[in-house]
C-alpha cells in the first residue's frame, strides 16, 4: 500500500490548457478586435486581431508554470482594462462591411420639347451610334470595375471576387478567385495588386495571392491606389486614408464632399482625391490639404505626370494642374463613369453611362463618339494604340483606337470581333497556406531570401537574415507573421525612397527554423 502512495505522488502532473478568449467590438465603430491567451504549462500563445480573421500570432517560454500563469494573468488584464470582455468564439460574426457599387444603367438622355404649357424634358431615343472597332472581347461573367493593362499582360476583376490575368490576344494566362468582390486592380511598379469589398488589398505578384494591406470594416471603400508602398483609400463618406507598408494607417481626413470616387496617388507624395464636391490635393506624408479645385461630382478619375482628370456625374472632365489650376473641362453627352488619357493628355478618352465612347484632342475637341456593343465602361485604360475597357456586362474589350479603324468603324466596317469566354472557375484562394522548404534545402542556393519574424517596439516585424542586404524592415502579408517564425521570399526589392525592402513572389515557410 505504501508502495502504490508513493508511485501515485511521483507520477509526472499535466497541466491543464487554459485558453482565454477576449473581444472589443465597440457600437460607435472604434474597434472590433479579438485577443486570445492559451496557457499550457509553460507555454503562453497569444493571438490576436480583427474578428472573423486569423489575426497575428505568438508564443512565449517562461522557467516554471508559475512565471508562465502570471504572464498569462498580466496580458489578460491589461486587455481587460482597455474594454476587451469574455467572449465565445464564433458567436460574434465580423462586423458587417458596407459596400457601395456605382450604379451604371444606360438612358436615353432628355431632349427639349415644346408643349402647350411651355418646354419640358422628356426621354427620347437617341440616334444609333456607329459600333467601336473591338479586336476582341473576354467575358468574365459579371460586372467588372477592376483592370490594369501592362505591356505583357491585361488584368480584370469582377464583382464575383475572379481575376484573370490575359495576354494582349485575349488569351487567359492564370485566374484567381478572391473571398469577395472586386473594386479595382492597382499596380505599384512591378507589384499587381487587387482591392476587394471585404477590405482586403491582395498582392498577386506570386503563384499564391497574399494579403498586403487590411482596410478597417468601418470604411465603406469606394476606390484604391498605391505608389511606393504607400495605399490611398478613398470612401463613401469622402474621407481619405492612407495606410503604410506595414499595413499601419498613417492618417486619415475628411473631404469637402462625400462619395470619393477618385484617388490618385502621385509619383511626387501627393495625394489627389475627387468627390462629390470637387477635387483635393493632400500631402502624402502627414495629410495636409496642399490645394482644392471645385468640380461637378466625381465619379472616376485618372492621372499623368502633370495633369489629373476628373470625370464628373455632369457629363464633363476636367483637367487640373498638379498645382491646382483648371487647364480645361472637356463635355461628354452623359455621366462619365470612365477615362483615360494617351500620350501624356495629347487625347482624353471617356467612358458614359449609356455604352459610349469619347475621344477628344488635348485643347478639347471632340474627335468621335462610338458605342460599346457590350456594357458601359466602368474603368478603361490607353496603352500603345488601344483602348481597354471593363464593362457592366462582365467583358473586358480591346479596341482598336487608330485613326485608319476609327474612320472604317465610322462608316460601318468593323474587325471580326473574337470573343473568349472565361475558362471553369477555380477554388478560392487560401491565402495563407504555406509550402515548406528545408532549411538544408537553403544553404548554398542563391534563388531566395531569408526573413525572420521578430517583436520590436510591441509590433512584429520582419528582417533580413541573407547577408548583404541593409538592416531594414521588409514588406510582408501581416497574416502570415508569427513570432520566431522564419521564412523564404523569390526576393526582396528596396524600396523606390529607400529605408524598407519589399517582399516580392511567392513566400515559403522554413522547417524547423
């Protein structure tokens, strides 16, 4: 009896895992965030974030369970502090996203007629347009706002949440299929990047899509752009955000107007933004308004080097001086959804609400005016003699905008058009699966970069551990980090101002690092 007393007291005790599960989901908008602590002897995990994500991840060592329970206790009541209350996970769903779509239907637009009673505007047909001269047409299957045309490759992205990626014959390349929506497709030098309603800004540049940037659930998103790493958001309520590299906002302003359709993000720092009171420029470093041009409402808004433009619900675009000053205002028949520009201005092109599309010559003539044939365009892009266009059909369309096929276009003779339809979807993106390489694997082979996650100042960053690269921080999906963690990239890109890197291709974690 003795005996079995004492093979009972020395049995080994294992400790229960005590999991503690915290949210702060605040009614006014402020914050919807989880924080969970899992105590398991002397292991402390914390993880962290937005509901309805995977939020970010780490783990802490401690001597004993008594270090390791006290940890646990502080971080738990420091969160408490700050508002974060028990919680069930799962119970409480992320906070519902707004989600605003441009509303593109075609009308007749309203004549003068004279009556009895004096003149009225009625709705009458209007007189049939000669048909744009498209090469080809690749049907995405629903309406689509997104596209970006490179000199290799054509990008659309649909309100289906697909993107495809086309060669200049129309033929698809790869496609991808993100959780929701898309708003638009951005580039930033060689990064190709899609926006989406879910707020999620996804980095297409390797075989797996990432997330690059985490819009807040409280802005009802209307258009992006990016330039050096640093993403402008424009809003529903006319606001302007502009978030960082490490996906952290650097600052926010509210505009003269709401419905900020238009943000441009310039080679300079500036940030132009259009709504629906007119257009602003913003300092890109700390958001001070640099100057505002008063406009018709915004819809849709393009930029070069000098100029931007702004198409307005009123049918006109104008063009302003990166300085602030009116050049010109150009006048389209109806609401310009679309525009684009060829040559550094040398010729505006419009897209309006009723299938139409406008070219004019830089001092504002109106050169033609054709239609579609497939939906009004939504965004449009000019590149080495062609148009591109996405359309309320779900179609992105190749036309040919030369002189020689303007003018056949004009008197009936088109090009065999050649229509594509989008291949078998594809399953959603996991953008957070991971393929693993062998450290092994590494040693010796100069294909790839070596990262490693580390917590500095409370936020968890990532460096280089690849010898001869600066000691700077690196660009990297925040979803992805965990404390510790080592990873491979293709490569990383300094920065265009330098003082960062930029991940770049495809990301693989490192076994056993």
């Amino acid at each position: 009896m003795l005996y079995y007393l004492f093979f009972i007291t020395h049995l080994p005790i294992f400790m229960p895992i005590e999991k503690t599960y915290l949210e702060l989901s605040e009614d006014d908008g402020a914050s919807h965030k989880f924080y969970e602590v899992t105590l398991e002897e002397t292991t402390v995990s914390i993880r962290y974030g937005r509901i309805g994500t995977d939020g970010s991840a780490q783990t802490q060592q401690f001597g004993n369970p008594d270090e390791a329970r006290r940890f646990a206790a502080k971080k738990i009541k420091e969160k408490s502090s700050k508002g974060y209350a028990p919680a069930i996970q799962g119970e409480r769903q992320k906070r519902a996203r707004t989600v605003t779509r441009r509303m593109i239907e075609s009308a007749p637009q309203p004549t003068q007629r004279r009556s009895s009673s004096g003149t009225s505007s009625v709705r009458t047909p209007q007189p049939s347009l000669s048909k744009a001269p498209l090469i080809w047409s690749f049907q995405s299957g629903s309406t689509a706002f997104g596209i970006f045309i490179d000199p290799k490759n054509c990008w659309i992205g649909n309100e289906g949440g697909r993107v495809f990626k086309l060669n200049h014959d129309g033929e698809v390349v790869s496609q991808y299929q993100l959780p929701d929506g898309v708003k638009c497709v951005i580039a930033d030098n060689d990064w190709i990047y899609v926006g989406c309603d879910d707020g999620n800004v996804y980095d297409l540049t390797g075989k797996t899509p990432r997330i690059a940037y985490q819009i807040s659930e409280q802005v009802d998103i209307y258009w992006l752009d990016i330039r050096n790493g640093l993403l402008g958001v424009s809003d529903g309520n006319g606001g302007v955000t502009v978030i960082n590299y490490n996906d952290e906002e650097q600052w926010n302003r509210k505009g003269k107007g709401d419905r900020a359709w238009m943000i441009r993000c310039d080679v300079d720092g500036w940030v132009i933004a259009g709504d629906s009171r007119g257009v602003t420029c913003y300092d890109g470093v700390d958001g001070t308004e640099v100057w505002n041009q008063k406009t018709d409402s915004v819809l849709f808004g393009w930029q070069e080097r000098k100029t931007v433009y702004a198409g307005t619900a009123s049918g006109k675009i104008y063009a302003i001086g990166k300085q602030g000053e009116l050049q010109r205002v150009y006048q389209a028949d109806a609401a310009v959804y679309s525009c684009a520009t060829a040559q550094d201005g040398q010729y505006v092109f419009a897209g309006d609400n009723n299938g139409t599309i406008y070219c004019f010559r830089e001092d504002g003539e109106r050169i033609w005016k054709l239609s579609t044939g497939c939906g009004s365009a939504c965004s449009m892009q000019y590149h080495e003699g062609k148009i591109y266009i996405v359309t309320t059909h779900g179609t992105l369309a190749c036309m040919d905008a030369g002189e020689e096929a303007i003018l056949h276009a004009q008197q009936g003779v088109l090009p065999a058009t050649r229509s594509i339809s989008a291949p078998a979807p594809v399953a959603v993106a996991e953008t957070t699966a991971l393929e693993t390489v062998a450290p092994a694997a590494v040693m010796g082979n100069t294909q790839g970069v070596v990262l490693k996650c580390v917590r500095e100042g409370g936020k968890l960053r990532m460096k280089v551990l690849t010898e001869g690269y600066q000691n700077w921080y690196v660009q990297f999906p925040n979803n992805l980090r965990q404390e510790g963690a080592v990873y491979l990239v293709d490569e990383i890109r300094e920065a265009a101002q330098g003082g960062f890197y930029r991940a770049y291709g495809n990301i693989y974690g490192m076994e056993n690092a």
